[in-house]
C-alpha cells in the first residue's frame, strides 16, 4: 500500500506525510506498506533519501500495528525503562535505528551525561528520579 498521502503541502517531508497514511493504512488492515523518499516529487532518491524513508514507514507500520490491537510492548517498555533509568546505552538499543539516536547525543554532549543537553540540569526524569530515591516509603510517617 502506497499511502494515503495525507496532504500534498509537504514537498521534502514527503516521508512523513506517507507514514502517517501507512499507519492509517496497516490500521485498516493492509499487511505491506510502501515507503516514500524526502526526495519524493522533488528528485531522484539519494541513500540518505531511502533511509529515512525507510525509518518512516516503519514507524507507520508500527503505529498501525498499535492501532490495530498488535502491541509491541516489549519495545515500548524497554524504551520506557531506559529512559527512566537514564541508561543512555539502552535508549540507542530500544530506538528505530540505534545509530542515529547515537550520532544526534554524540554531537551534541551535555554536560550532565545524566541529561540530554535539550533540559539539562531540568531534566524532569532526572529531578523525579532523585526525589523518589529520597521520599520517605511512608508518606504518612
């Protein structure tokens, strides 16, 4: 299934605007989900062009599969535990493709290599984390 194409407005997010019709699509039950390149409309596809295509149409299919009542919670919850647990390794693993996360945090380090650079030291899990580690276990004590 190619699509839908949920709007034609998106010259080179083309992509995107394909993995939101896949998802609509393997929601409604399609079972093969084509994919489509920034470069859609615009020139003939690069490597780079198909990769992310390729990365958008699985999070297409994925979300559809969720749709659909096909839960990959396994994936979803390693990600939510690496996350809570700041554990840095373990985000790269649960992620689409662990070696772009990688590349985007080894570009840019933060300070704290406990916090992304986006909240630093405001890192709401950070900060929840500490203050559940120092909360009493009775609140009513």
């Amino acid at each position: 299934m190619l699509g839908p194409i949920v709007t034609d407005i998106a010259p080179a997010y083309d992509h995107i605007v394909s993995s939101i019709g896949a998802s609509q699509s393997a929601a409604a039950g399609a079972d093969f989900i084509c994919y489509v390149t920034p470069a859609e409309h615009l020139a003939l596809p690069g490597p780079e062009d198909v990769k992310m295509g390729v990365i958008a149409s699985r999070i297409g299919a994925y979300v559809g599969d969720m749709a659909k009542g096909i839960h990959h919670g396994e994936k979803d919850l390693a990600m939510a535990n690496a996350r809570k647990k700041l554990n840095w390794e373990a985000q790269y693993n649960a992620s689409i493709c662990p070696a772009d996360a990688r590349a985007i945090r080894d570009n840019r380090p933060p300070e704290d290599p406990d916090t992304c650079t986006m909240c630093g030291s405001y890192c709401a899990i950070k900060i929840v984390n500490e203050w559940l580690d120092e909360a009493p276990t009775n609140v009513f004590e």
